[in-house]
C-alpha cells in the first residue's frame, strides 16, 4: 500500500532535494505507459528505481553512492529517463542539473566505430515517448542527421519531393551549400505522417540518450544495414548522405539517383521491422 505523497509546490520550494517515495515511481511508471512505453521496458527501469526507494537525493554525491557497486550502464539509464521526466513534471531543472553530476560516466565505445545492435535499436523504440516517432522513423530509414531531420519535419511542405509509388524522394536543397543537393528517401505512408517538431536538436538527443541510445548511433546503424545490402560504394555512400566526398559531376550524380530510386526499396526492407508505430 501506497502512502507516500507526491511533492507539492511548497515542497518544492527551496528545489534542494529529491526523495525517490514509492507514489513518485508509481506516478513516474503511469506516465511514461501513457506516452507509449512499453511495461517491459519500464520493468528493468523500476527495478532500479525500487532500489533507491526513500532515498533522499540532495547531492551529486547522493546520487554516486546509489550505482556504488552496481550496474553503471542501468543505473544510468534509468536515473536519467526518471530525472528528465521529475524536472519536466515539477519545473525542477536546477536541482535535477545539480543530480545528474552524480551519475555514471558516460562509457566510451570508440564514437567513430560502435554501431547499436538490432537489440539495442528496438530497445530504445519500445521505451521512446510516441511524441519523438517521427524523428526515430526518419532516423532508422535514412542517413540524415538529426539536424536534417528536424529541418525535415518543420519544412516538410517546402522541401521538393518526388513521388515514386510507394516510396518518395526528397530533396533537402536548403540544407547544404552544394551543386549536389542532399537526397533522402521514405515510404510515402512514413513521408505523409510526419508532423512538425519544434523543439531544439539538445533536447531531442538528450530524450534518445535518456532512453538509451543516443540518435547519432542510429545513423551508423542504418548505414550498416545499407551495406548489407548495397555493394557499390559510391551508391552505398549516397544512400547514406555523403555526397559531399563524391569526386564526381553532375552526371553520375543523376545516374546515382536514378540507381537509388530503384535500391532504396531494398535497403527498407531490411529496417522497416524496426518502425516506431504510434
């Protein structure tokens, strides 16, 4: 039985502390089912948080002796989705910046090597909050970077698109100072779903980090799954964005997009398991 209260604006008053009372979890395991994130997500996530019931967090010293000993990558995780969402939900942002000095490291994987398993990727799709759908879709179906996409969701009726049945192909021609505009491709249904996002490209990773894989991995994984598939280099790169390395005219630059516009249906076969249904 639950007798703990959830914190009030006078208890927030003076924003020093944070006591993890079992109402909190409840109320912070509600929430985030509302949002789209699924029970057995949340389950490894609570089983976390139920370690650090009634403690009270005044300190990034507070926070290091809750992972002492522990499982440094889950303790992250789950601190960090459940600090995000406190400081949303009780406008407490200086005192959670205060606790989040206490948290773990972030581990180094070699940031130019490490690509996400398929694991990891459905992982941080089951525990994304629906309202971040779109950017995840755009992530896993294309090589664009997260400020491409958030460039794509807020210009989507500006951007020149071409129809191709059951695909489309746009061309972000504002998004990079060359001859050579940047192509991505989606399924139409993807493409005609997207809605604007405005919110800053920080706050947006810091949602993906929080929920376990930050967005920049998502781009590596995606262009592995292109290679899998793609054998020719310069088509494999141009899928993937890179077209700024392409020592080559405008010519081959057409003849490239004639050779995606018939692959890209290949490359999405192998990701679209992986899409973020809201």
């Amino acid at each position: 039985m639950i007798t703990a209260f959830a914190p009030t604006p006078h208890d927030l008053r003076d924003g020093k502390c944070l006591e993890i009372t079992p109402l909190l979890i409840e109320l912070f395991r509600n929430d985030l089912l509302r949002e789209g994130v699924k029970e057995s997500t949340l389950k490894g996530w609570l089983y976390y948080l139920n370690k650090a019931k009634d403690k009270r967090l005044c300190s990034a010293e507070d926070v290091r002796k809750l992972w002492l000993g522990g499982s440094q990558r889950m303790w992250k995780e789950s601190l960090s989705r459940f600090f995000s969402w406190y400081a949303k939900k009780y406008d407490a942002e200086e005192l959670i910046a205060k606790l989040r000095k206490g948290l773990p490291e972030k581990v180094k994987r070699g940031v130019d090597t490490y690509v996400p398993t398929d694991a990891e990727v459905l992982k941080l799709r089951d525990s994304l909050p629906n309202e971040y759908a779109d950017v995840y879709n755009v992530l896993i179906s294309t090589g664009l970077r997260l400020t491409e996409v958030l460039y794509l969701l807020n210009n989507k009726d500006k951007v020149r698109v071409v129809d191709l049945g059951e695909f489309v192909r746009i061309h972000l021609d504002l998004m990079r100072k060359s001859k050579n505009a940047l192509v991505c491709y989606l399924p139409k249904s993807v493409f005609e779903s997207l809605k604007p996002l405005k919110a800053h490209k920080d706050t947006v990773s810091d949602v993906f980090c929080d929920s376990g894989l930050c967005e920049k991995y998502l781009r590596k994984w995606f262009n592995q799954k292109v290679r899998q598939v793609v054998k020719d280099r310069d088509l494999a790169e141009f899928l993937e964005g890179r077209i700024s390395g392409l020592s080559v005219g405008a010519v081959h630059y057409t003849d490239l997009i004639a050779l995606a516009d018939k692959e890209y249906p290949k490359v999405f076969e192998v990701v679209k398991q992986f899409l973020k249904v809201s």
